[in-house]
C-alpha cells in the first residue's frame, strides 16, 4: 500500500510465494546493509541496454559485487547474461532483511501498476479458452467491447489477421494480443451461432477500471454489505458510491467484508476509516530507524461516522486491510468478526529503475492507534511462508484460545475494551474456519470444470434463462438441474481427479451452489455470487446477525 508521495505498505497477504528467502544470520546486517547499497547503486545506473556503466578503480574498499560482475563478464568461459546477474545479486541481497522487500521485474511491475491504478489499456472484456476457443463471457458497461458489439458466447478465432483458434492459446497470449495502449485499435474475427459467416469487428481499445469494491447490496433489513477486493487508486471513490447506495436502500449499519483483501495503497485505507470517524482522530502512525514518526490524522468529521459498522476479516486479511480494521477497531467504532488476520506491519518504499523495473525497502513499521505493530514475527527461527500451517497444527484457526496473546502486548481502547498485538488483528467475534467440505472444493478449485459448465449450461439454455427478470428473482427461483451436477461429477472423473463417491454426497450441495453462483455472475452481476453463497457463510451469517442487533440496540436507545 503506498502513500502520494511513494511510500509504501505494500501488502499481498502472503509474500511472494515462488520466491523462498534465505533467513540471515545476526552477523550479518553490516554486510548486507553494504551490499544493499551496491544493489541500489546498480539499478540507478542500468542503461537502457540495461549493463553496469560503472566501474571500481583504486579505492580504499573497492565494490566487490560490482568487481565480480564486471570480472565475470569480462573472463568468464561462456557468455552471461549480465542482466539477469544483476537482477538475481538485487533479489538475494533484498531476501535476505525481511519478508516484503523484494525485487519486482518489469512484467511484475507493468501489473502490479495495473491493480494499482484501478484500470487497465484494452477493450473492456472478460473471456475463457475453452477447448482452444477464445469465448467471451462478458463485457464491461461501456467499454469498447460493449460498443463494439461483443456478445456472450462469442468465439474469437483472429487477432489482427492471426490465427489463434486451435492454436493451444492460453489467457497470456491472449492479454497480450488483446490488450495494448488507449487509443490503438485491435481487429477480431468473430463467429458468432446466429451469423451464417464470420463477423469483423474494429475496436479502439480505451482505459478499463478494475473494480476493487466487487459487490454491494441490501443483505438484510437496514443492513448492507460490501465486498472490498483490494485498495486502488479508486477503491474510496466506489466505497463511497457504495454506501450512498446503501443509504439511498435505507441502511443504516453496513458489514464491511475484507475477507482475503491482501492490501493496496494506504491513502485509500486511510480515507475508508476517515468517513467513518470524527475529525482529529489517529487512524494510524509509521516509524523506523530513519524515519520520524508520522501521524496519519483525520481532517474532517467522517461522511458516515453515524453508521454501524462491523468489519469481516480472516487470515488473509493484510496491510490496508489490516489497518482499516485496526483503526475502527482501536477507537470502538467496529465490531470485528472472523479470524486473526496475516500480521503484515511493515512500510516500503518503492523505487523504480531505468528499466522498467523496481524494488521494495522496508523503511518503517506502522503502529495502530492504541499503538499496537501488528507485525507477526519473520526471525532465523520463523518460516514466515508456512503461518497458515502453523495456525491450522496449533488449532488457533478453530478455537479463540489457542490465538497466543501477552499481557506486554495488550492495549485498551478509549471505550476500555482490550486489544492484542499478537501479528495480525484479533477479532472481536471469533468465527472458526469451516472445513466440512473443503477438500471436495479444493479438488474442484484445481479445475475450470464448474467455470466451464456454468458457460455452457447458459449457452445452451438462453431461453429458459431469459425469463428471470433480475438477480434477485434469479437467486430466489433458479435450481441447478441434477443433470448439470451429473455432468460436472463425470468431468472429474475425466479429469482422474481421485474423488470418492462419499465425498461427492458430502459436498454436492455446496457445488450446486458454486455452478449458481457462477451462472448468476455471468448473467448478472457479482453481488450474486455473495447472495448465493450466504446460505453456507456462516462468518457473513454471524456479521449480518451482530450487525442487526446492533441496530436494534440503537433503536432502543433513542426512544
């Protein structure tokens, strides 16, 4: 997450998953802070052929790093590829002081800057490969697909004259045929069931948004909910579309879920908890080493300080997320339900390099109100990628009591509640993670069999579909066929995905309801996805249910 002027918290959750980090030892920090110096010195000077232009002479401590580099390039027994020494010398030296400073390359950064941005350069549509056929599934309001004409079900068989049906393409290939800068234009070749002959459609490819708020609807009498994927550069402008929508529906508490929200721009985060605060509050403060403490303080009274809120969180909940939570928690204004969150606490700075590519620093930690760093540990001793496993062997993802919590890291907020610094944000309402059916799901995550389906079942079944006149009249009547069920069980097999006949009984049902969700979001919107799914959310149950005695208590009190 990264304020105005560059700074960052950047938070995925998880840190870079393919990139294993060396723990270092305690003598060592002298030498890597050198070392990280040289690696900063080296990308500051990349050319645009991205070689070293700088070189040691005579000093009294010569660079070795460069040293070595430029003797390797210059005697060694083959040819090397300078570049990528440089880049792997800047990766090791940044693995080995923390978990989130890392080296980003150039594709990394092109769409990390994307999700960032809250847009992207194309045509505004989203698509399967299904059986080496580019489809369209759906097209954005507004965008150049939509004008263009672009139809559900569409089969693209040319990119700008190329051939790409049959051609074994998948989603990258098409991303970088299709996308490309505003303005450009982009020819497909389009085969749709209604036309006898294949379509030629021009479009002028535009700024797409991302939508980081996915999905915001009434859930219950005087209750709304809404799903924040990530924080852009626009989450606070949706946020607050969304709640005057919410508004408008006569809410008058709303549950806010950030349920595998892995971060985004502390600006945007910042602003969140402002609307819901009084002026002159501490949402949050940063320090380090070099770094004097900042105070990130409300200035006005907050847009919707008079709405009850309660904050929806789980262990994939990080950074912004995590400092959303913590300051509405901190100053009595939430209700947090879930599990105890990743514990990411840390700030990066992010420095692009002439490439095109950049790497992330850790400059500072960031403190919540009370003044609790909710950094979970990443010592020699700590394997931070493997806390997931920790918390499931430990038992702290099904019992309240087995979340370590130390009376040297307790706080208490001005309403005398007590609150832990113990990696993460400990919720108020613990709701244990369900694992009934998860294996079924996960064997079943692994495949596009149940995206595939849902596709199909619509291509093949328009008409019947047709007669739900919206979402809501669709989420209440529609029933997926047993058949539809019988086919997505026969593909598994297909598949040799090792599936027990029990286990199918077991967790049929959340799969029927998996094929609805995914049906209702292709023809509707994203919210049905939320409202299908209610039926099994046992943590949105327990939100919605604390939320609405909530009101009901304030209702109380006002008479």
């Amino acid at each position: 997450m990264e304020e105005k002027e560059n700074i960052a918290i950047q938070g995925e959750g998880n840190p870079k998953p393919t990139r294993r980090r060396p723990r270092a030892s305690n003598a060592q920090p002298l030498y890597f802070g050198a070392t990280l110096i040289v690696g900063i010195l080296i990308g500051t000077y990349l050319a645009d052929t991205n070689l070293l232009t700088i070189k040691t002479g005579a000093e009294e401590n010569p660079n070795k790093l460069v040293t070595l580099i430029d003797y390797i390039e210059e005697t060694y027994v083959d040819s090397v590829d300078k570049k990528r020494l440089i880049d792997d010398a800047i990766e090791s030296i940044l693995s080995h002081l923390d978990p989130h400073s890392y080296y980003i390359n150039p594709d990394e950064l092109a769409v990390t800057k994307e999700k960032m941005n809250g847009e992207y350069q194309g045509i505004g549509m989203e698509f399967m490969v299904l059986r080496d056929t580019l489809r369209v599934v759906k097209t954005m309001n507004n965008s150049p697909a939509q004008k263009g004409g672009l139809q559900m079900g569409d089969k693209i068989i040319e990119v700008d004259g190329k051939l790409i049906a049959g051609q074994k393409i998948n989603s990258d290939k098409v991303q970088k045929l299709i996308k490309g800068k505003a303005g450009s234009e982009v020819k497909l070749t389009v085969l749709r069931k209604s036309e006898s002959a294949p379509l030629n459609i021009t479009l002028q490819r535009g700024n797409i948004p991302i939508e980081s708020v996915t999905a915001t609807y009434k859930i219950a009498p005087g209750v709304g909910y809404l799903k924040i994927e990530s924080f852009a550069h626009t989450t606070f402008e949706e946020f607050q579309a969304a709640m005057r929508q919410l508004i408008a529906e006569d809410c008058q508490s709303v549950v806010i879920d950030l349920r595998g929200n892995g971060g985004g721009l502390l600006e945007q985060s910042f602003l969140i908890a402002e609307s819901f605060l009084p002026k002159d509050k501490l949402v949050l403060f940063t320090k380090g080493m070099h770094f004097p403490q900042k105070n990130y303080i409300t200035t006005q009274d907050g847009e919707f300080r008079n709405m009850e809120v309660t904050v929806l969180v789980d262990q994939n909940s990080a950074s912004a997320s995590e400092i959303l939570a913590g300051a509405l928690q901190d100053w009595d204004k939430s209700t947090t339900v879930g599990r105890r969150t990743f514990g990411k606490g840390l700030v990066q700075h992010e420095i692009e390099l002439p490439d095109r590519s950049a790497f992330r620093l850790t400059i500072a930690r960031y403190y919540t109100p009370t003044g609790r760093c909710i950094q979970k540990p990443y010592s020699d001793s700590t394997d931070y990628g493997d806390d997931f496993a920790h918390r499931y062997v430990s038992g702290e993802l099904f019992n309240k009591d087995s979340i370590a919590k130390h009376d040297s890291l307790k706080f208490t907020t001005p309403g005398g509640k007590t609150v832990y610094a113990s990696g993460g944000i400990t919720p108020d309402i613990f709701i244990p993670l369900d694992t009934s059916n998860t294996i079924l799901l996960t064997k079943i995550a692994s495949t596009s069999i149940i995206r595939d389906a849902s596709f199909e079942f619509i291509e093949n079944n328009k008409k019947a579909l047709a007669k739900y006149k919206n979402e809501d009249e669709f989420v209440e009547k529609f029933k997926v066929p047993e058949s539809l069920l019988q086919q997505v069980f026969k593909e598994l097999k297909k598949a040799e995905i090792p599936l027990q006949q029990r286990e199918w009984n077991a967790g049929k049902e959340e799969v029927r309801n998996r094929l609805k969700a995914n049906i209702g979001r292709y023809l509707y919107s994203n919210n049905v996805v939320q409202k299908v799914i209610f039926s099994e959310d046992r943590e949105l149950q327990k939100a919605v249910e604390i939320t609405r005695n909530k009101i009901k208590k304030e209702t109380k009190s006002k008479k």
